[in-house]
C-alpha cells in the first residue's frame, strides 16, 4: 500500500526557512516523478514544485522560483522542500503527491507570520 508521510512545517517568520520531507513507503520510490502541493486556507490547491524519478529534472510555479528547492534522495525513499525566504503568502497545507498512484500525504501545516 503506497503510504506518504510529510513532516517539517511549522510557524516561522517571513524571511525563514523550513525544509519539509516526504517519506514514501509501498512502492518503488526512485521509479516515479513526484511533486509538491500546497493549499491555503479558501483556495484551491496548487503545484508547488516537481521532480523527475531520478531527480535530474525540477519544475517550479514561478511564485517559488528562486526561493525554493526541490529534492529527493532514492536511497531513503524520502522528498524535501527547502523552503527559504518564506513570505505569509506561503501559508498553507503542503502536501506530497505521487500522480502514478493518484496519492497524497496527509499534509504539514506551513503559517508564515508577518
């Protein structure tokens, strides 16, 4: 069973930075592309970020271009965010996703404070 855990959020003030992980069990980790999303509180979710199965290819939406970073290590099974220069804007649930099976974690809460 394809199991995602987020872990790594938390409050901090705008101009910090978090480093959010996915931890992935129940399927061949390093054979799949993977991605990271976010919803605000009345929004609807969003692509953050992704990254190719072997991670030699990254996409960001452009509110997050430069700011954050998109990573994974295939021997931990695990995916990162770092997030820096954090801004309120980025307030939100973020949330793994593995699109090949159509799964979420449960989510990390991010509250960037002004």
């Amino acid at each position: 069973q394809v199991h995602l855990v987020e872990s790594g959020g938390g409050l901090v003030q705008s101009g910090g930075s978090l480093r959010l992980s996915c931890a992935a069990s129940g399927f061949t980790f390093g054979t799949y592309a993977m991605s990271w999303h976010r919803r605000a509180s009345g929004k609807d979710r969003e692509l953050v970020a992704s990254i190719s199965n072997t991670g030699g290819s990254t996409n960001y939406a452009d509110s997050v271009k430069g700011r954050f970073t998109i990573s994974r290590d295939n021997a931990k099974n695990t995916m990162y965010l770092q997030m820096n220069n954090l801004k309120p804007d980025d307030t939100a649930v973020y949330y793994c996703h593995n699109r090949w099976f159509g799964s979420w974690g449960q989510g990390t809460q991010v509250t960037v404070s002004s």
